[in-house]
C-alpha cells in the first residue's frame, strides 16, 4: 500500500445527501412533503461529524443549525446572517472552507444538501449520491437533477420498511460517478 492509499491521505468526497420522491421531488413551498422519522436519523447518521454546504433557502427550512456538523450556508444575500453557521457567497467559497473543515476534522466526506439549485450546481463535481428514495409518488415544487446513467454506478441498495407512523417505506440507493467521467 502506497502512502497515497492510506485512509489518512484519501481524497476528501463531495458526496450528495438527499432523500427524494419515486417522482425526483425533493420539497414543497420549502418542506419535506412526507413524514419519514426513520429517513431523518439515517441522515442524521451520514452527517454526523461532516461539513454540510448548503443553500439558504434550505437553510431556513431546516431552522437551525444542525448540531454536530459545520453549516456552511451559500447565499447570495450579503446580508444574511445566522447564529452557528458559516455564510459563504460562492459555491467556491463554500467548498473551499467545506474542505478545510473536512481536513481539520479528519474526515473523507462533504455533504451537499440541498436544495435543487445547489445539487444541479455541484452534480458535475460531486463524487458520490447518497440517495433515500421515498416510495411515494409527491406533489412539490424542488426537484432533484436526472442521475445520468452513462455517469453513474449503483454500487449498494437497501430497503426499509415504513414504521409505524411513517408514510412510506423507503429505499437508500448509493451511487458512484465512474472514474472516466470525474471531473
């Protein structure tokens, strides 16, 4: 094993987190439009301890800073300000200090998470799709972009029935983008 090899050393991923209708709808007026507890702790669990970039927008959805993870929120609004958050102006920017955090931290992984602007923006340089795939057909206004086929792999797949109390079972997809086609 080379030195480049070693987990030390491994490149750091930009890795999209999102969950997603049957439908490729990721949001309605700014809300999830399903109720999934189960799907939240699994996001929860794939974030833990990483950089999150994420737009404004979906910032203010969300209401707070997620706990545990660095919240860098990109926005064009030079005015924009919030407790417990890093405010970026570019998606450059955004990465940039995504991957120092992911280097101070020790960690191999970026999340993206959301919303549509940000994943269209990023989906010719992230490396990875971590998609829950909620089994429902939903009505919304955000969309998640078309996953290329020709560009990417599924390389896992696993289902989860719906709790009591949940609107759907849902499924977590795991993509890969295919090394002659990263950027």
């Amino acid at each position: 094993m080379s030195i480049d090899e070693t987990p030390r050393h491994r490149p750091i991923a930009l890795v999209h987190v999102v969950a997603m209708s049957e439908n490729g709808i990721i949001g309605n007026a700014g809300r999830l439009p399903w109720r999934v507890k189960s799907e939240l702790s699994h996001f929860r669990s794939a974030t833990m301890g990483k950089p999150l970039v994420v737009g404004r927008k979906t910032f203010a959805s969300i209401g707070k800073p997620l706990p545990g993870r660095t919240n860098i929120v990109l926005s064009r609004d030079q005015s924009f300000a919030a407790a417990g958050v890093l405010v970026v102006g570019s998606l450059d920017a955004a990465l940039a200090a995504a991957r120092g955090d992911a280097l101070r931290r020790g960690v191999h992984e970026i999340c993206i998470i959301g919303g549509a602007d940000i994943y269209m923006q990023t989906m010719p340089v992230v490396d990875r799709l971590l998609i829950t795939k909620i089994h429902i057909n939903a009505e919304g206004d955000a969309r998640f972009p078309e996953i290329d086929r020709a560009i990417w792999d599924e390389v896992s797949r696993m289902h989860h029935p719906a709790a009591p109390g949940e609107d759907a079972s849902f499924t977590i997809i795991v993509y890969e983008k295919r090394a002659a086609t990263r950027a």
